[in-house]
C-alpha cells in the first residue's frame, strides 16, 4: 500500500434496501427480506427488485432527457447512484476525475429485447449495438456528469465491483488521476438470466402449488444446509475514492489482495477456496489478521460457494475467526454489483459501531468495537478480490 492512504469519501447505491443512504441502513436494522416472489418465466420465482419508489426514480431520469429513454436499467442504476455519490463528496460536474463501472452481464434485458425483434422480423434497431456494448455504462455517466478523466468498463463476473475499486486506485497511485469513481451496476431479473441460473441447480425454490415458504430463502452462511438457496437481486452501488484522508473521508481502505485459481469447472472455485485464500492473505499483508473485526463473506446461498469460503477463512484466520457476515440473505446476489453493496455495508457497520448479523445463523462473535473490516467477492472462474477497510 502507498504511504499516502486513498480512502473513501462517499457511496451511494440503489438496490431493494433503497435509494438513500437512510433507507439502507434502516433496512439493514430490520431482520426481514427483500425478496418477492415474480414471474420472469413460466412459473414464479424468489427476486430482489428495487423497491416501487426506487423504481419510480430510475422512470423518472429515463424520461428527464429523450437520450436516456433508451437506455438499459444497468446504466440508469448506475447513473442514479454516481450522481449521488459525487454530490456527497463534494465532487462537481466538470471536475477531472476517472470512472470504472462495470457490470457482470451489462444491458441484459435490452439485448434479450433486440435479440426477440430480430428473431420476429429479422431487423435490428441502430440502437441495437451502442446501447447494449458493456462500455456505454461508463460512458454515459461521464457524458452525464461531464467528467474529463478515463472511463473505463470492465467485466469480471461476480467481483467486478472490487475489481473496479482495485483499477481505480491503481491509477490514482500511479499520479495519472486524483480521484476515481468506482463501483458496478446489475439489472439480472430477466427470464434468460434467471433460466441460466436455474439451470445450475443453484438457485433457491419454493413448495409449488402451495403458499408455504421458508422464512428466509436464500440461507446464505447457513453451513448446515442441504439445497442451494441463490437468489438474484438488482440494483448499483459506487464509491468516490482520493487520496489522503480528507474532512469527509468514511474509510480507509488498508489492504486489497487479489487471486485466479486455476479453473476445474466452468463455474465452481475449489473445495477450500485457494483464490480466497490468497486473495485475503495479500489483503493482510499488512494488517495483522488478529486485528479484523469483522469479515464480509461472498457468501452466494450455494452450498459449495459458502462451505468452501468459510473453510478458506478457516485457513488464514485459524482458531481466531473474526464475527463473519453478508447480506444476500436479504437482498440476494446483484452479480457484479454484488461487491460495492458488500462494502457499502461494511463502512455502515463501520459508521454505526453496528455489526449487522444474520438471524438465521449463530454469531459466536459479536464485536463491540469495530476498527477493521475484511470485504470478500469472488465471480465465476475463480477470481476473488479481498479489500481491508480501517475506520479513520
């Protein structure tokens, strides 16, 4: 890490916990779900939306301007929340700073839109190309926010997120940008995705024919479970990073660490997480692994995803396991979003001194003070970033 530390000035996200930092966090003080059940296919299924408000926002920027009212949700979700986060730091429009954005399956209900135009009549919209490429995300929020630094969109599966915040500090210790918004958008709850994850045989059910369901569907970190239990959520989530600690300053970030297994399965990471494993021992480099409070797991709801993470924690963390989280048991799994919204909830617990538990699951440990937060994702592949947050 550069002597200098970057740290976060702000994040904002919409997603089914809300639109307004308020709104998440009273959602995290609530032990329901956000999960609905919905018809994308031929029957209905466990998703996490925005919520009807939230959704009324984003109808609102995608008609404020003839040139948004083609766009797909991932880039209004994103748009929504880096107007947010920018206003909360301080930035302006105008001002020099660079964008990383991305998304794990981009403009998906857009393309699966124009792929059933061309597939009826065989034609394609002009629109068809530009608005569903992975890097009009970037490009419009820059074009909104009439930045002057890089835009970049990337995609790596389900870490994309962290991904974004590990470029965006790179090119800030570089000295090629002082500041960097970072972070990923996912709009997943199209019948196309939702098939594709059925058939992993990974995603959670419900009693058909009648109305009986689990309290909590998906049981992420139950390490007792017998059926996989992923559920998809939406929604975007960004971070303002710049270097030094300022007056507005929320987090340190004190540690990233980043890991490629070599690929056994199209899908799965080992039995005992090799990639976490490194990934969470480059993180703590630095950091002595005694000193982590609290670990913010991937978790996913699968049973591999979360038995093999937990035992890779095991590995670095040994007798001394700090008290372990996540939050797709509430809002699911937002793909590549899915790592900024773990990291806005850890700089919340952060904030608040609050550790946000699980109500399905026994917390052995419950800090009562709360300095240091270890953040995991990992997407498809095997590649899994860790980052450590320090409360300033």
């Amino acid at each position: 890490m550069p002597n200098r530390p970057i740290t976060i000035t702000a994040i904002s996200s919409i997603s089914s916990l809300g639109k307004s930092t308020e709104d998440v966090w009273n959602s995290y003080q609530q032990e329901n779900h956000f999960f609905e059940k919905r018809s994308l296919g031929d029957h209905k299924d466990w998703v996490a939306p925005l919520s009807q408000t939230a959704k009324r926002t984003i109808d609102s920027i995608r008609s404020s301007d003839t040139k948004y009212k083609n766009l797909d949700d991932t880039v209004l979700y994103a748009l929504y929340a880096s107007r947010q986060a920018i206003q909360k730091a301080g930035w302006r429009q105008g001002d020099d700073f660079g964008i990383n954005i991305g998304s794990s399956r981009g403009a998906t209900a857009l393309f699966e839109k124009h792929h059933e135009d061309f597939r009826v009549t065989g034609k394609v919209s002009p629109l068809g190309s530009p608005t569903t490429t992975l890097g009009n995300i970037s490009s419009w929020i820059a074009h909104d926010l009439k930045t002057k630094g890089p835009e970049i969109s990337h995609s790596i599966t389900c870490s994309t997120a962290l991904h974004a915040l590990l470029n965006g500090m790179a090119w800030i210790n570089s000295g090629m940008a002082d500041k960097f918004l970072v972070g990923g958008s996912e709009a997943p709850l199209t019948p196309f995705t939702l098939a594709q994850m059925k058939a992993l045989k990974i995603y959670a059910g419900f009693q058909s024919g009648t109305e009986h369901t689990l309290d909590y569907p998906c049981r992420a970190l139950d390490l007792e479970k017998k059926k996989n239990s992923l559920v998809l959520g939406e929604g975007a989530s960004v971070a303002c990073l710049e270097k030094g600690v300022r007056h507005n300053s929320l987090a340190i970030i004190e540690g990233i660490g980043y890991a490629t297994e070599p690929l056994e399965h199209y899908v799965s990471i080992s039995s005992d997480a090799h990639c976490f494993q490194q990934s969470m021992e480059m993180a703590l480099k630095n950091v002595p692994s005694d000193v982590i409070d609290i670990i913010v797991m991937h978790a996913p709801g699968t049973i591999k995803g979360d038995i093999s993470e937990f035992k890779a924690i095991k590995e670095i963390f040994g007798k001394n396991l700090p008290a372990l989280t996540t939050n797709k048991w509430k809002i699911g799994h937002a793909f590549g979003a899915s790592g900024m919204l773990s990291l806005e909830m850890a700089i919340m617990m952060l904030l608040h001194q609050e550790f946000i538990a699980i109500p399905f699951v026994t917390h052995k440990r419950k800090p009562k003070k709360i300095t240091k937060i270890l953040i995991n994702a990992v997407g498809f592949g095997g590649n899994a970033v860790s980052i450590v947050l320090g409360k300033v």
